[in-house]
C-alpha cells in the first residue's frame, strides 16, 4: 500500500515538474550569452529589478492565487469553476492597472530607490510590464493545473520558453541592445505566454460574471499576503543588503551563483507541486499518513540530498564551462543555495499537522519568524562575509522554518520519523560536502573526475542504509532497467 501511495506521489510530481524543468534547462543555456554580453554590474541591475518585480508581485497578487484553489473546487458545477476564473483575472486586471500606473508615475522615485540612479527608469517601466503580464495570467494557468491538463501546460510553457530564447538571441547577441534588450525580449515573451494562456481559458470557459464571488477571493486571499511578503524577503533580502554593502558588481556575480543553485527548486517545486493535493488527500485517513509521511521525509532526502551533494561537486567547473571570468567567483554560493532550496522542501513536508488543524496562523508566525532572522544575520554576516555571508543567512533562515514547522506540527499529527536512518544518511552527506571544498584548486578535468568519484561511493555506501525491503526494490528496480541482480521473492 504505501509503495502505491509513493508512486502515486512520485507521478503527480513528475508531470506538475516537466515543463517547469525545461523552461529552466532552456533558460539556463542563456547564461553563456548573457555572462558574455552583460557585465556583473548589469547582472546585478537585473537581480535587482527581479527583486522589485517579484515584491511588487506579492502586493499586487492580492494573495487571490491562493483563493483561487479554495474557490474553485467548492463547488463541482462547471459555472462555479468558470467563475471562479474569471472573476479572479477581472480582480488582478484592476490590481494589473493599479500597479501599472501608480509604478509609471513614480517610475523615477522606484529606479533612486532600487538602483541609485533615475537612468534606470526605463528599466523600471519594462520590469513593471513584465510583473503586471505575469499577475494577469495567474488564473489561466491555475485552471491548466486544477483540470490536470498537464500536456497543454507542458507545451505552451515550452514554445513561451523558446520565444524567449529566440527574442533574447537577437536583442543581445544581434541588435546588442544589452540589458535593455534583456528586458524587452523579457517583455515580449511574456505577452507571448499571456496571449496563449488566456485564448485557451476564452476558449475553454464561457465567461461568467459574480461580483460577489470577487469580492470573497480578495477577502480570502488578503491575510496571505503578509506570508508572501516574508517568503519573499527570505529569498531577496540579501541581494538588496549585499547592494547596500557591496555594490552591483558584486551583486551580478552573487546572482549568477543563486541562478545555478536554483536549479534545485525546479525538483523541489515539482515535488511541492504533487505534494500539497497529495497530503490533503489524506486529511480524513490521517492513520496511514502517520506512516507514510515518514517515509516521505525519508526518500526526498535522499533523493533531493544527491541533486544537493552535486551543485557541491560539480559547482566550479559548471561555472568556468557556462560563465567568462569575472563570474567565476560564483561557484562559492552555488551548492549553500541548493541546499537551502532542500531545506524549503521539509519545511512543506512537516506542514500537513498544521494544515489539518486549520493552524494557518501559526504558519505564518514561523515565516515572520524566519524573515526577521534572515534579515538580521544579512545585517551581521554580509558586511564581513559579502556573498558566503548572505547565503548563510538564507540556508539558516530555511532551516528555522523546517525545525520550527515540525516541532509545532508534531502536535497536531504525530508522524513516525526514522530519524536513526535520516541521521546516518546526513552524516554521510556531510563529509561528502566537506570533501566537495578540498577538492577546490583542481584542474577542471581533475575536479570532475574525483566529483564522479564521490558520487560514486556517496551512492553505495547509502545502499547500506537501506534496510531489506528497500534494498529488494533497489534490486529490482536495477533488475528491470539493467537486467542484472538475482531477485528473491519477498512480500512488501
């Protein structure tokens, strides 16, 4: 029962993830180009205007991206569902518009206070299109989501991706527009995916019209907004402190390092994606979940801890191959930012008891908490430490949120942990992290085939601790992909 349960889990996550990858994979195949034609200052403008874009998002959403899941699966009535959709993209139009034009008027006042200068204006102005074309097609794409039409949401995010890839080709690369170019491409595309996602909505809900239902997902979804508000200082405070500390330049190499770790949320958002309906599928079976969570915890660990231990290994020579020199100093931040994404991922894994005791409140205390810590160590650290210290902070600030959730959750659902075998498989982790730093100073070709190596041993020496039952699945899995390892029969 519980392996059906965790292949279930595992296939929700794989077809929530793909697209999210591939855009990702895709966009990553830029850094070549943009490290060859943009200087770290202008990486460090554009982390900055990211920053701006992704906290005027948080405001102007209106938290109406949660309330849409809550409305909309209220009722069963195809209407119900229409307007639910609709309603919310008539509320984040308005919200779209406000934010359109009270940034355009103060557009001045937004580039002095983000970038120190009021040349960046039009930067600004570009940025502030880019955020208000993604607050619009919020609804759109919830509706792909909650009818599971994952091969459309899969090959619309992956033509969007393209045009981008192809747009930001000819205005760097070709027209060698820059970072104005950067962000115009950024524009176009965007307008490119808004188009497709909001023809498929016209074209799969027959509009419908409820005032009254607008109001309830503005209602609902306000008091979220202050949790979003302290996410997003957790995962943007320190590039804003390290500006303050340490300039743009700084700031554009720090960014690129965050980049690469980041690939690590595209796995972990894949699995938070199947893993919220998955958990609330439970709420009434909360017996079995006791169990079952556990080995949840259990295999994200060390499924997720592999993808970490290689941004580790593989972080130096990732960065020389895809990067010019004055980037290479961002290997140093890429393995602490991929192990702060892990982090984020057992944080939603201990959230279920709190869910199931409606103790939203409580959750949002812990992501105030978090905040106020993220801050304060960005304060203390950067000024001694510039990158290394701001990427403590962040890992530091995500582990709070994981221990705090558990401790507070256990009280609501008791989850049985096999923390012996979770221990041994961190230790284990560990010193392979702290091999990861002596083997700086290698040559490349060296450094990635000691990398191999490390991995190589990390991998069977983790075959161990499993315990029989694991390790006869492990078997059988090698067994059908790779037809070797004799299988004894035994019952799971």
């Amino acid at each position: 029962m519980i392996s059906m349960q965790l292949k279930r889990l595992a296939r929700g996550a794989a077809i929530y993830g793909t697209g999210v990858v591939l855009n990702r994979f895709i966009t990553l195949l830029l850094l070549p180009l943009f490290t060859a034609y943009l200087s770290p200052k202008e990486f460090g403008i554009i982390a900055i205007l990211t920053m701006l874009s992704g906290l005027l998002s948080c405001i102007f959403s209106l938290g109406v991206g949660v309330s849409i899941g809550i409305y909309y699966f209220i009722g069963t009535g195809i209407k119900q569902k229409a307007e639910t959709i609709w309603m919310a993209t008539f509320v984040l139009a308005l919200a779209s518009v406000s934010l359109l034009t009270v940034g355009v008027l103060g557009s001045e006042k937004l580039a002095f206070s983000a970038l120190g200068s009021i040349e960046y204006r039009f930067l600004v102005i570009l940025a502030l299109v880019n955020t208000s074309l993604e607050i619009l097609t919020q609804p759109s794409i919830s509706y792909l989501q909650f009818e599971e039409k994952s091969t459309q949401f899969v090959i619309n995010s992956v033509v969007t991706t393209h045009i981008t890839l192809g747009r930001s080709k000819l205005f760097i690369a070709v027209l060698e527009k820059g970072i104005i170019g950067l962000m115009e491409a950024g524009v176009i595309s965007r307008l490119f995916s808004f188009i497709i996602y909001i023809s498929i909505m016209v074209g799969s809900l027959k509009l419908s019209i409820n005032l009254h239902l607008a109001k309830k997902l503005i209602k609902t979804g306000l008091p979220y907004v202050t949790g979003a508000l302290c996410f997003f200082l957790i995962q943007y405070a320190d590039r804003y402190m390290l500006e303050i500390f340490c300039g743009l330049k700084v700031v554009g190499i720090y960014s690129v390092g965050y980049s690469l770790g980041m690939v690590m949320i595209l796995f972990v958002a894949a699995f938070s994606s199947a893993w919220t309906p998955y958990f609330n599928s439970f709420v009434n079976n909360q017996q079995e979940a006791k169990n079952l969570f556990g080995k949840v915890l259990e295999y994200y660990i060390m499924g997720m801890g592999v993808l970490c231990l290689c941004m580790f290994l593989f972080a130096m020579p990732v960065v020389v191959i895809m990067t010019t020199v004055p980037f290479y100093g961002a290997y140093t931040v890429v393995g602490l930012i991929a192990l702060s994404q892990l982090l984020y991922g057992c944080y939603i894994i201990f959230l279920p008891g709190l869910y199931y005791a409606k103790k939203s409140g409580k959750v949002n205390l812990i992501i105030i908490l978090a905040s106020c810590i993220n801050i304060l160590l960005n304060l203390i650290l950067v000024p001694k430490w510039d990158m290394l210290g701001a990427t403590l902070a962040t890992v530091v600030s995500f582990l709070f949120m994981a221990v705090a959730t558990h401790f507070t959750a256990k009280k609501y659902l008791v989850i049985n942990f096999d923390w012996l075998k979770i221990t041994k498989y961190i230790i284990l982790w560990g010193l392979c992290v702290i091999l990861s730093y002596q083997i700086q100073g290698q040559t490349i070709t060296r450094q990635i085939l000691i990398a191999l190596l490390i991995i190589s041993s990390f991998l069977c020496t983790c075959y161990f601790i499993l315990d029989d039952k694991e390790k006869f699945y492990f078997k059988k899995l090698c067994h059908a992909i790779y037809g070797f390892g004799k299988l004894k029969s035994k019952k799971c």
